[in-house]
C-alpha cells in the first residue's frame, strides 16, 4: 500500500545532524517496515534551523520505498509572527499548485498533521474529491491557541477576524476519515469544537512517543567529553537541564527566578538550558547574569541523552494556556524515558500525571518561587531515587513505541 505522510515542521530523513526523530520519520520508517512504500510530503522550510532546504519544489528519492516532496514557501524567523502566518498561506497554495499539476499522484492513504490548518484544508478538499480516506494527527489547539495572547477584552474580537481559521478547523475535524491525538483530553477537545457528540471509534490516542535508543560506549565517551569541555562533569556535578526551543511556549522567568533563589543556598548547582529559537540572544543575555547558569545553543541527541541522564531533573516550565494544560509534551516523554523525573509549571494533565505517578514536581509559577521543592530533591536521595524509579516505571506503564506506532498502522490498514 502507498501511504503519504503530510506533516510540516519536523525534521525529515534528508536533514543533516543528529537531530531526534519526531513523529513524521519514525512513522515512515515503522510503515516501510510493514512493507508500505512512503511518500512524504513537507514544507521546504526547515522548522527548527529557520532555512530553506532547497528554496523550490523538489521531489528526493530517499531509498526503496520512501520519497520525499518539499513544498516551497517564504519562511520565517520568529515563531509567531505576521510572516508566519503569511508563510503558511503560500505554503498551502504550493500544496494546492503541486496536487492539481501532478494527476498521477493518488496513494491509497494519507496521515495528515494538523497544524497548520490551511494545509490540512486544501489535502482534506482534495482527499473528499479523489475519495481517499485519512487519519487527521492533531497537535495542537489551533485557532483557539491563536485567541491566548490577547487581553481578554480584545478576545471576542480576535475569535471574529479568525473565523475563518475556526470554520475550517470545524470542516477538518468533521470530514476526517478518523482522527488521532496525543491525549484523551485533546479527542474531548476535538469532539467539542467539532460539535461530535458521537461516541465513536473514529477517535483514538496515539502520544507524541519517540523510539527509545541507547549510547554506544563510544558515543557516551563522546558525549561525555563535549560537556566535560563545556565545564559540566555530568557524573559529579548536580544540575537541572532544560532542552528545547527559545520561545515564548516557555516560561524562562521560572527558571532565572530560581536559579537566583537557589544559589544562595546551593551555589554549586548549576541549571544548563540548550536549545534554539527567536528568543535565543535575549535570554542568553539574562542568563549570563547568573553564574550558576550555562545557556548553550542547539545539541546532538547524544549529548540531550546524557544530559537528561545524569540530570537531577529537566525542566518544562510551560505557559499556563488551553493548548498545554491537557498536553504531554515529547520533552516530557523524553525525560521519563532515561528514568529523570521533571519540574514543570503547567496544571492540568502534566500536574495530574505527577500526583498519580510520583514522577515529577509541580511548582506554580508565582513571583516568589517555592524553591523549597528544588531543595528537597537535592537534599534527599532517597526521594530522589524514587521519583526517578517512578519516572521509569511511568514511561513503561504509559507511552509503549511500538504499541503506538502499530497501532496507527493498523488503523490506516482499516480506513
């Protein structure tokens, strides 16, 4: 069978560097597996790097049984921005211009990424009229993300000039053959918007799970060696680590607010943030403030594995909002996956995971931080330990790799 996988915004299989691979390759190489031949289809612009792969359509033939075809479009440097948005408009117009020229291409299957929603919305039009049945992958809660930056006051306003990103999301959502989303609380969220008061098998759970993989000897020695260079003995020091994007999904007010607390009672832990992103060269500035904090640029995947490792634990201070409280973000998955529990500001799911499990700490976000919690983990090795057999424990109970990704082949078999 000829599946296409249509997803934007992650790296692909043609991406120089060690980059972890996210849901788009690691569901492409599980269907190849199966005996499927693969097409992917994907914006040109490279998401996390901010660049352009080859600036132009673009069709790579990677292996056997898998392609890959980039869609061009303008790009962007900030994550939410006016050229953003006006990216993804050529982007979906690109999409249209390639389906409409090329007539010869009709896979049996389609797994379609949502966001963004005018890309989700030419493939769900084309799919209806070539009657092609797809599973819609829902990630995040766009349009209503888009109403949150706004005060209040100004909400109603902004949900009327987007109305027509939220009657089309309406139209994806109820015109998918099925859908899949990362959390029961996100198919809740869907079934609302989309007015399906159906209790149906249409939906089903499939969390943002990435294949878990183990450092060589060599690898770690490498490892190891890099953040020896960067002044951090990941074996004798204590540290806090946070690895993702710059962005404003983040709140970094948390982490520089307790890592100012917490120095004076531990000045020798330190807190490494890695990563990229708009805000990059503001934060570093902030951060270099504090002598307890080491804030770097992108890393390998090897060295984010044994940074979180040795860590004593991660941190995800995420912004308090409706697209993250029923979220479980990979960055968590990634933690729990090398047995480190991790701290995080966001209520709801992830705040629910941690009082079920024991695997984690939550702290809210105030203008005093209760550092007191912070210090308990350091102070307390057994509790330590626990919280760290807790996190294994969890990962296994809860987010199984190839449970997840045989399952979505399974129901794109069935469709």
């Amino acid at each position: 069978m000829e599946i296409c996988i249509l997803q934007t915004g992650e790296p692909l299989h043609i991406d120089k560097g060690n980059y972890r691979p996210m849901r788009c390759m690691l569901l492409a190489d599980k269907l190849i597996e199966k005996g499927h031949k693969v097409i992917i289809i994907s914006s040109d612009f490279f998401h996390q790097r901010k660049v352009h792969r080859f600036n132009k359509f673009k069709l790579i033939k990677v292996k056997k049984n898998l392609e890959i075809q980039l869609i061009p479009s303008i790009g962007y440097q900030k994550h939410v921005s006016l050229v953003r948005v006006i990216d993804h408009f050529i982007l979906a117009f690109n999409l249209f211009l390639f389906l409409k020229k090329n007539k010869k291409f009709r896979p049996d299957k389609i797994f379609l990424g949502y966001p963004p929603i005018l890309t989700s919305l030419v493939i769900t039009k084309w799919c209806l009229k070539k009657r092609i049945s797809f599973i819609l992958d829902v990630k995040d809660k766009w349009p209503e993300h888009f109403i949150e930056p706004f005060p209040p006051f100004a909400r109603s306003i902004a949900k009327l000039l987007l109305k027509p990103y939220f009657i089309s999301t309406k139209y994806i959502f109820n015109k998918a053959t099925k859908i899949t989303s990362i959390t029961d609380d996100y198919i809740d969220w869907i079934k609302c918007f989309s007015n399906d008061k159906k209790d149906s098998d249409r939906y089903f759970v499939s969390p943002l799970i990435r294949k878990p993989f183990q450092l060589s000897e060599e690898k770690l020695k490498i490892s190891i060696n890099f953040w020896h260079k960067n002044n951090l003995d990941i074996f004798k020091d204590k540290y806090f680590c946070f690895i993702g994007s710059y962005t404003t999904s983040f709140d970094f007010q948390f982490i520089y607010k307790s890592a100012k607390l917490l120095i004076k009672s531990f000045p020798e832990v330190k807190f490494i943030l890695c990563g990229s992103g708009d805000q990059y060269h503001n934060l570093s500035k902030e951060f270099s403030k504090l002598p307890n904090c080491k804030f770097l640029g992108e890393i390998n995947k090897f060295n984010a594995k044994t940074l979180i490792s040795y860590s004593v634990a991660t941190l995800a201070p995420y912004i308090n909002n409706k697209n993250f409280n029923n979220h479980i973000p990979n960055k968590i998955i990634e933690s729990l996956e090398n047995k480190t529990p991790f701290i995080t500001t966001l209520d709801g799911k992830l705040k629910s995971i941690i009082e079920k499990y024991n695997n984690g700490i939550f702290i809210p976000n105030k203008d005093i931080i209760d550092v007191s919690k912070f210090e308990k983990i350091l102070n307390n090795q057994e509790y330590r330990n626990t919280l760290k057999n807790n996190a294994k424990y969890s990962y296994e109970k809860l987010f199984n790799f190839e449970k997840t990704f045989n399952q979505i082949e399974n129901e794109l078999c069935k469709i």
